[in-house]
C-alpha cells in the first residue's frame, strides 16, 4: 500500500506504528496556518499510547489517520475563537475512542449539512466495524468522536 499523501503533503509510511503515524498528522496538520488554530492558547499534547499494540490493517490505518487531520482541519477552518484543543485517545473495555474537542463557538445541529469530511467519516468507521459522532460539548464547543472495537491478532 502507497504512503498516503495530504492537501500539504504530509508523506506517511504506513508500516510505521499507529501512534507515530497520529502524533505526525496531529502535529503537521496543527501546524497549518489555518483561522480556527489563531486564537488556541492551549493545545493538550495527545497520547496515542494505548493504541501502541493495537491490530490494525495498512488500509484501518490510513483510515484513522484521514479521519484525525479532517477532524483537526475542520476544527482549524471553523472553530473560530476557540482557545483550547484537546485530543484524546483511549481504550476502555473492548473498545478504542478518539475524540476532537475544541471550546469553539459548537455547531448548529439544525442547519448542520452532511459534507464531504462527515461522509469521509461515516465511510471510516463503517471500515473499521466502528461508530462516528460530532456532537456539542455540554460545557462549549464541538466533539468529533470516532470509536471502534478492538481486535484480536490473527
């Protein structure tokens, strides 16, 4: 399987270990010079960790990876004024979470139409046998949540 190449040509090998693969998009795609990332003051260092010896495909990969720099692009091109980002992963149970949260101005869940990222998501976790979610944070702000069943190894 090729490497996949972004919007700003990020090059990933994907034979590298998921975390690392996570933590070069996190960082390139927080890096971009984007409205929604002017007004952070506060970016919480993700871990990846747990995902550390989890079985996942090249194309399961690819997938997650695609779905944390849309998640993060989304949060850079329309939570304006947020000042906080915060990405967490984690594995409870049988099950693995990562979830996209910023203190931005939240969404209109009456005019929110389903884009190419949302249906980008959709397709992701269908692959992955998972469930995608964005909903409003209680306190403020947007979650964008993909979470999936852990596998066992072949």
């Amino acid at each position: 399987m090729k490497p996949i190449l972004s919007r700003w040509a990020l090059v990933l090998d994907l034979k590298a270990p998921l975390p690392d693969l996570l933590y070069q998009v996190y960082n390139h795609t927080r890096g971009e010079d984007l409205p929604g990332f002017e007004a952070v003051r506060t970016f919480i260092p993700p871990n990846f960790e747990s995902l550390r010896f989890s079985c996942h495909s090249l194309t399961d990969k690819r997938g997650l990876c695609l779905f944390l720099h849309e998640a993060l692009f989304n949060v850079g091109k329309h939570a304006i004024y947020a000042t906080r980002l915060n990405v967490i992963c984690s594995a409870e149970g049988r099950w693995y979470r990562l979830q996209i949260i910023d203190n931005g101005p939240g969404i209109d869940l009456d005019t929110l139409r389903e884009g190419q990222g949302t249906r980008q998501a959709r397709t992701i976790a269908h692959q992955i046998r998972g469930r995608f979610d964005r909903y409003n944070d209680p306190s403020q702000g947007t979650i964008c949540e993909l979470t999936w069943r852990k596998r066992r190894k072949s």
